[in-house]
C-alpha cells in the first residue's frame, strides 16, 4: 500500500486516494501538494465571491425553501419555473434589503 501522507487532505475535502497493490491511483506528494494549494485557492475564491454576491444566497434559500414545502414531482421542471419566473428578481431584492437590516441592527446589538 502507498505510504500515508504526513499531512491531511485539506478541511471539507474529500480523503487522499492512497491506491494499493499494482494500483496507481494515489498521486505523487507533489502532486498531492499541487492539488491541496489548488483546492485552497478555489475555495477561498469561491467564498471572496459568495461574499460579494450575497444575492447567490438569497436565490439558493428561496429555492430550496420552496421545493422543500411544495415537494414537486418533477423537480427539473419546478427548478425551470422557479429561476424564470419574472418576479424573482424583485423577491431576491427584498431579501436583499431585509438581510441589510438585520445586518445592522446585529452590528448596533454588538456595540451594546
């Protein structure tokens, strides 16, 4: 069996393939290396993103609070509906605004 490696796979990722017997599937440490700075620099990209955008929440929230109440049987069809229905986007910005003001009444709350 491939050697252990001496560090961890970074949080929330998935466990290294260490390959066995006349398998290959385990990558070489630099390899290995290479591919934790890469998951690294994307997941810090994608959350700098998620932060900027706060609206991506706002639309994934609505969702999937709607299929979880409605329950469709057809979820491809409920998704298509949901993402072009034209008042979606007056919906997210009222939950746009309303995230601002919880935002600020938690910021006066933390100055008590």
């Amino acid at each position: 069996m491939a050697e252990q490696p001496k560090h961890k796979a970074p949080e929330g990722m998935e466990s290294y393939d260490l390959g066995g017997d006349n398998d290959l599937g385990a990558l070489s440490k630099k390899q290995q290396e290479e591919l934790n700075k890469f998951k690294i620099k994307t997941r810090m990209e994608n959350e700098k993103y998620l932060r900027e955008h706060p609206e991506v929440e706002c639309i994934l929230a609505g969702f999937l609070g709607e299929t979880l109440q409605k329950r469709p049987e057809d979820i491809r069809e409920f998704a298509a509906d949901y993402f072009t229905k034209p008042e979606l986007p007056g919906v997210v910005q009222k939950q746009l605004e309303e995230r601002q003001v919880l935002i600020k009444q938690n910021k006066i709350l933390q100055k008590i």
